[in-house]
C-alpha cells in the first residue's frame, strides 16, 4: 500500500505530522437536535489484558460527535469523559510497556459510570477500533452497553477497496500523514476520528460507510460440524472459531448468502449445506 498521492510532495517525500486532536472542532455548547445528523459515541478502552471475561479496565475515554448525514462532515463535539479505574491489583508490566499507564497513575482513581451512561445513552451508534474487543468489557461494565448498536472501524469500513493492506489503526493513520501518542485512550479516540472524517476525502468519507454499515443487517452463517481439516481453510475466508459451542463462523451480508453456501459445500462439506444461517440483530453485532 502506498500512501495518500495528496501526501507525497515533488521529491517523493512524505511528511508526517503529529496529531494531538486540539484541531478538532471545539464542543457545541447549544446543539439543534432536529438537525439531521448521527450522533457517534467514539469508544477506547485500555485493560489488564486481553481476557474478555476477566481483565479490567484501567482507562476509557468516550466523545459523542454529530456527523452530517448529507456528506459525513464532522459537525462537532457535543460531550466527552475520560477516567482512569484503579484495578485494585497490580497493572502487569507488560501492559504498562505497552499503554505507559502504571499503578501509581491509577491508584485510588474510579470511572464515573453515571457519566459514561449520559454520553451513550445519547449516541446513535457507538464505534471502536475492533469493537467486539471493547464491546465485552462494557457489556460487563456498564448494561446499557447491551442495548446499543455497535460499529467498528476494523470491519464496517471496506479499507481494502479504498487501498489499504492493514487494518491497524496506527498504520492507517501513518497511511493518512499522521501519527499520534497510541495505547491512551483519549489519544487512540481522537486519532480514530481524525482517520474516519479526514479531509483527503472529498466524497463517501469512511465515516458514511461506517454508519450505512452500522445500520445494515447482517447474517450469521454457521459451519456445524465442519472437518477437523478444513479449519485453516474457514480461517482464511475469515471465520472465527467459537470455542464454547465449537464451530466456526462469520457475519455476512443478504447477497453474499448463497455464494458462502455453495463455497461452505464444496470446499467443507464436500456435498449438501450442513451449516446455519440466522439474523443477526441491530443490537447483537459485535457481542
């Protein structure tokens, strides 16, 4: 992947500048509500770990923006929280290698939740960068969580038609001519909104795909009983592996249906369907 031509000068240079988000809109002090836009709550979560069921988080920052819905336009900030959350046990030192967040930083430090609910609870969708990720943490934190539609900036947005190889954020956004102080996550919320509304986009901003995508339903089909062998190949069309119920699956579109199910008959079960294929709600994405 090359990167934007905008940002490769006559003598093939690239500049690279850093991005701290004070060049984002200023908050709306007395926003109209009958405007027609989409309000996104912009989500980053730094944990213990990668143990969906049993880390916790440390950090978390959240800002709610209005979006045009005529042409993607960041309107503004319309509210924002951060905290820190004192874990009550020590932060591994790999994590602190990684987020620079220590134990004295978060020593005796709590998450305002009444705050947090005030954000979501206004938002239309709320989006992370790999949301499913961020999604089980406030499930388990927060039950309004449970009832909101979730997007990701990983997976709803098509970065491979728009050129990209990677879905790193940190990438992306070298990709875009900027760099930013990652694994905080007010910094990781800032940035992600300066990638998904960034100015090189003159038309279909990748935060109008994000949001059409948010919307649209999708379907779960479900390869039951697949052969031991067949796992690497499910794993290259990207299925994913439920290890409680083991099986693998995936979400897919209405259209792309019955392509996956004469693919699922040829290439696993060398014969007729043996899979499922359900709805998958609004709601229910990314759990």
């Amino acid at each position: 992947m090359a990167f934007l031509d905008s940002l490769i000068g006559p003598d093939g240079k690239i500049e690279l500048n850093k991005f701290d988000g004070t060049s984002l809109l200023k908050p709306i002090v007395n926003y109209d509500n009958n405007r027609d836009s989409t309000k996104v709550c912009f989500l980053d979560l730094e944990t213990t770990g990668l143990n969906k069921n049993e880390d916790k988080i440390i950090e978390l920052a959240v800002k709610l923006v209005a979006v045009d819905k005529k042409n993607g336009q960041l309107i503004g900030i319309l509210n924002e929280y951060q905290a820190f959350q004192d874990p009550l046990e020590p932060i591994d030192e790999k994590v602190t290698q990684i987020n620079g967040i220590t134990n004295e930083m978060v020593k005796g430090h709590s998450i305002d939740w009444e705050a947090v609910y005030v954000i979501l609870v206004e938002s239309d969708i709320v989006v992370a960068h790999n949301a499913s990720f961020d999604r089980a943490f406030m499930d388990r934190y927060l039950p309004l969580s449970k009832d909101k539609i979730w997007a990701c900036s990983v997976y709803d947005i098509d970065w491979a038609t728009r050129g990209f190889s990677s879905k790193g954020q940190e990438l992306l956004c070298i990709w875009h001519g900027f760099y930013f102080d990652s694994h905080r996550a007010m910094s990781d919320v800032d940035a992600l909104i300066h990638l998904v509304t960034h100015e090189s986009y003159a038309t279909v901003k990748p935060i109008e795909e994000l949001i059409e995508n948010a919307f649209k339903t999708v379907y779960k089909i479900s390869a039951n009983d697949s052969p031991f062998e067949t796992k690497d190949a499910l794993k290259s069309r990207d299925y994913s592996w439920n290890g409680d119920q083991r099986f693998w699956w995936k979400n897919i579109n209405l259209d792309e249906i019955e392509d996956e199910k004469v693919w699922l008959c040829e290439a696993v079960y060398g014969g007729s369907f043996r899979g499922t294929v359900s709805e998958v709600l609004l709601t229910e994405k990314y759990k």
